[in-house]
C-alpha cells in the first residue's frame, strides 16, 4: 500500500527518486535555482501532456519530470488543448498530467508538485500519480507495489486525512478493474469472477447472494442461462448489498460480465478477438463501485448485479432464431448471439426494477455502434432524461468523458419479432441507440441510466493521459461522485 503525505513547503530539499512538477510557456511551477535554464536547454515542451525528464537539477531529487500544461487552463471548466487530442471537464486534467508525469520512469519514491488550488485537484493528481505507475501483472511475476511513497505539495488549510484515504480507495478501485480486466479469460470465467467477488468485499459491510445455473433456471433468468449455454463454463449472477443503517436513497448498479466474447455462433472475426476478455468491464466496474462507496462510509445503500457468462459457440450454444424467456416473463427472439450483452442485462435490470430502488444505472462494452458514433474515448449514456442527464453531469465533474444520447422511440420498431415479444438485434443504424432501446424494456417506470463504454474502457494502443495500455478503469470515478452526491 502507497504511502501518502502532505506538505506545504519548498519540495527542493526532500530526497525522492522523482520530482513531477508543471512546465509552463514561462518555466515550471515551481522555482528552483536553475531549473528553467535547463529545461531551456533541452527545448522542454510547454504544450498540454508534453513531458521532458531531466537529472534533478537544484533538488534533492533523483529525477524531475516537466509536464507541460497551461497556467490559464488548469481550473477552467474545459480544456481541450492536450496534446493527444483529449478533452478534459473538471479537474481530470491533473489526474492526466499526474499520471504523464509517473509513468515508466519506475520511480518508487514520488513528490508531485503541480499547481493544485484545492482538494479536488490533489485527489486527482494524486489518483493519476498512481495510475501511471500502474502496470499489467504477468503471469508467474510476483506482484510489486507501483509506488511506496507519494508526497504531495498542496496549499494550506485542506483536510489532508480525507485527501489521503480518497486517493487510495478511488486508485485501488480503479485498479481492481485494471487487474481484473487484464487478466486472461481461463483465469477468470463466471465462478471464478463470483469468488473474486467475494473475496474483494471481505471485511466489509457488503452481502453477497451468488446464483448458479439452476437457481437463475428457478428465478427465470433466461438471458443470462441462454448466452452461457455454449460455454461448458456455468454462468453466475452475484448480488451484492451495502445497506448502510441511516442512509434514505437505495441505487441499484448493474455490470455487463461477459468473461470472454466470442460472438457465439455469430462468431466475431479473428482479429481483435483477444480484446473479448474485456467484456466484463462493467462487471468489474460495479463491483469496485460498490467496494469503493463500502470504504468510504457512502450514506447511500446500493444493490449491485453482475451478470456473468461466457459466450461461446459451443454444441448447447444458443441459435440465431431461438426464442428464450427472460426475467419477468418477457419472450425474446435471438437474432444475433453476438448482440449477447443485452440478454444478460434484461435479467438483471428486471431484478433490479422489482425493488424499492430509487434509481438503476447499468454499465456496460455494449456495442460496437458506440465506438462508430463516439470513437474510442467518450463513452455514451442513455435512459430517463433526469438520470441520464445526472450522470453526465457527474462525468463532467471527476474528468470523464460521456455524452448524452437519446433513445428514439421508433427504434424499437425495428425490434419487432415474429414470434416473441421483441428480438435481440434490429437496425444497424443508430446501434448504440438500439440497444439502450431494448433494455429500457426491462425497467419498468425506474428512474435509469446505461453506459456504454465500449470504447473508453479498454485501450489497445499506447498509453495516453491517465489511461494506461489495457483497461482504463473509465466510469468509475463518475459513478462515486453521482452515489455521494445522493448520500
């Protein structure tokens, strides 16, 4: 575990492998004795993300890492000149120059000292320092803490306490998605996730209820059975309940848990098919959520569904044409066993919408269509006008990009069936619309948003901002800001 301190002082005479510090058009951010010289010297860069490393010049540092960025638009509302083409909302932007400033210089001492006015901003560059440490566990390698010391310079007179403990539990949640995420898909199958699962809520005031395959046949929860069948690995779903005694709103929080996405008998081509163990991003996103809102006390109870299966084209596999029974009673018509992540959802919206909750919010790599229409970096959100509106609004805040859609009501129309109620597959066009369509008839009349964030929660290039190779942990960050500002 990181540890974390706080000063207040000049960071030049604390010894520390790397000293991170800001380089503006004017020099760094801080004043040391012939630093800017040398940054000139090199031609350091003063442009957004930009970062120069040069021998720890008039400190006691080993390193120091210049990060470009611009005075002006640090605490502005939108900063849209970084120089990987990202937009920032908020105060993300420290937790992107934090993490530019960390990553691979294998540092394990760390002081940031960027120009941070209150403690939104020293949470987030303190999250981002921690994640450009961050690196993918391989198999065989003993697991190595990224970073055993991180002091931070911050302005006086913040709570310092409270700052320590956001820091660690909002970056170690974000990293039990990464680790999760990241591994390999016949290391993490349904009963494998359901165990992690309950290992990760040891100790906390969080209940667990897991149902194999003939307690979801007994519950009616077709979607899930049907997408499993093809896979000689079972299928699971995990409640998981936080009740906190004196808390007034519930929030129900459903996750995607497709462990590894063939297509099934809608195979999906070769290439690119190895990204398919992401597909239970949503699963792993919830879970850290509610692991997340346990340790920092949130007064806000949640209900939390993963739906987990394994969608393989396997001899009991489910059939383009087949008709299943979802949860409730609803009747479904399998169009495409690759339109799979909506099948498990439906059981577990349902679920969730035979309760008292206040709200539901499902979090899902859904479709394709989200990364056509909104690329690879802003995930999309759909559902009720005031919830998802509420999450967008969140989004802005923390520094994640997503974008309000809506949800057409003639689209449904194109999921008409002959033989069910309505099928799993219709128009291409507005895709990603087309699948918010068809879970929000699992809703009932619940407040609700869904997040589709195929594209931003999984990276197959190289690292940029915050967002590391692999999973990127996207979307929790916003889903703890929307449940604390209930609490």
């Amino acid at each position: 575990m990181t540890d974390i301190e706080f000063i207040c002082e000049s960071v030049a005479d604390i010894e520390t492998d790397l000293l991170v510090t800001y380089y503006f058009e004017n020099g760094p951010s801080i004043e040391v004795p012939g630093l800017n010289e040398a940054a000139k010297a090199v031609d350091a860069k003063s442009c957004t993300g930009a970062r120069t490393v040069l021998p720890g010049t008039g400190t006691k540092a080993r390193k120091i890492a210049l990060v470009g960025a611009k005075a002006d638009e640090l605490h502005s509302r939108r900063n849209s000149d970084f120089s990987n083409g990202i937009e920032l909302e908020g105060t993300g932007i420290h937790r992107h120059l934090a993490a530019i400033g960390t990553r691979g210089l294998e540092a394990k001492n760390v002081v940031l000292a960027g120009k941070y006015e209150n403690e939104d901003d020293v949470i987030q560059a303190g999250i981002g320092a921690l994640l450009g440490c961050y690196t993918i566990q391989k198999y065989g390698d003993e697991k190595v803490t990224p970073l055993d010391q991180l002091t931070i310079c911050v302005p006086q007179g913040l709570n310092t306490h409270t700052m320590a403990k956001r820091i660690k539990v909002l970056a170690s949640s974000m990293m039990m998605i990464m680790d999760l995420v990241n591994r390999s898909p016949n290391d993490l199958y349904p009963a494998k996730f359901a165990t992690y699962a309950q290992q990760a809520i040891a100790g906390l005031p969080i209940e667990a209820e897991i149902w194999d395959e003939n307690k979801l046949a007994e519950e009616g929860c077709g979607g899930i059975l049907a997408v499993g069948l093809g896979s000689d690995r079972g299928s699971r779903l995990v409640k998981l309940s936080y009740a906190p005694q004196n808390a007034s709103k519930k929030i129900s929080l459903i996750g995607k848990g497709i462990t590894f996405d063939s297509g099934g008998i809608s195979i999906k081509p070769a290439k690119g098919m190895e990204a398919m163990k992401s597909d239970m991003t949503g699963a792993a996103t919830v879970l850290a959520t509610t692991v997340a809102a346990a340790v920092l006390g949130l007064n806000v109870k949640i209900d939390t569904y993963l739906a987990l299966a394994e969608n393989m084209p396997g001899g009991r596999a489910q059939r383009p044409s087949d008709v299943i029974t979802m949860r409730g009673g609803k009747t479904v018509e399998v169009i495409n066993t690759d339109a799979e992540g909506r099948l498990v959802m439906g059981d577990a919206l349902a679920l969730a919408a035979e309760t008292d909750t206040d709200a539901i919010v499902d979090v899902a790599t859904l479709t394709g269509a989200q990364i056509v229409g909104l690329g690879e970096r802003t995930a999309g959100v759909m559902g009720t006008a005031n919830m998802r509106d509420a999450i967008v609004a969140s989004a802005a805040q923390v520094g994640e990009a997503m974008w309000s859609a809506p949800l057409p009501s003639y689209l449904l129309d194109s999921l008409k069936s002959d033989v069910a109620d309505i099928a799993n597959s219709g128009t291409r066009a507005g895709g990603m619309m087309v699948a918010g369509v068809f879970l929000q008839e699992f809703v009932a009349d619940k407040p609700w948003a869904h997040i589709d964030i195929a594209g931003p929660s999984y990276n197959d290039g190289s690292p940029w901002g915050a967002n590391n190779k692999g999973a990127t942990g996207m979307s929790m960050l916003t889903l703890v800001n929307w449940a604390e500002s209930l609490a």
